[in-house]
C-alpha cells in the first residue's frame, strides 16, 4: 500500500475509532507530575488508536506488544511518535498522533506516560 493510501486508511480509521468511547479508569494513573500530564495528552490524542490497537498500535496493557518496543529505547519511541512510522508489519503511526498542534515536548510526555504504562503491565504479567 502506498504512503498516500495508508494515510487515507488511517484517517478513516481514526474518524471511526473517535466515535468509540472507553473506560478511562482502565489506564492506571501512575504517579508523578510528568506522567500525571502525559496521561492527559494520552488520553486527548493517542488513546484512540492505542486504546482499541487501530492501525497496528500496540496497546499499553498488553505485556507481548510492548517489551520489544521498550527495548528500543525512549530515543527511538520519541522518533517514531513525533516524525511518524510505517511498522514493517503496515502498522503505522501518523506525525504527532495526528495532531500537529501537540509539540515535540508534550508528544515525548505522552509517550513517557504509554512507555510507564506498558512498563506496568509487564511487571504485573510477571507477577
């Protein structure tokens, strides 16, 4: 599929997904001022695709989609969620989570709540 067209599939699926609504107590608020605010960024812009895995986006709260990610490094997520990327899998992540309001700053606050989030679950999967 080319670029053009999985901007256009993602769009649409963002459109649908928006209309869904989930239960916010399920994302863990975790402590610090940092993530306090990175988890209503997330909640604002990113829940809608990792909430619900729209586009291939992993989703925090499953321990198996994370871990190789977090294995990358915060350096490489930052790239990933600010520039966009096409997974090798056609899994993608728009610029900004779609929105080009957000700045490079609050995009890195989000994705270090997600990363905290997912860092979460896997201590509770090895529990």
């Amino acid at each position: 599929m080319c670029a053009p067209a999985r901007y256009l599939l993602a769009a649409n699926l963002l459109v649908m997904a928006s209309a869904a609504s989930a239960d916010n107590s399920a994302y863990v608020e975790l402590q610090g001022p940092e993530l306090t605010q990175g988890r209503t960024l997330w909640l604002a812009n990113c829940e809608t695709c990792h909430g619900y895995g729209i586009a291939g986006a992993p989703i925090p709260m499953q321990a198996s989609e994370w871990a190789p990610r977090l294995e990358k490094g915060k350096s490489v997520l930052y790239d990933h969620a600010i520039n966009g990327y096409f997974g090798p899998d056609d899994s993608m992540m728009p610029e900004r989570g779609g929105n080009p309001d957000l700045t490079d700053q609050e995009v890195m606050s989000a994705v270090d709540y997600m990363t905290a989030l997912a860092a979460y679950y896997i201590q509770l999967e090895r529990k």
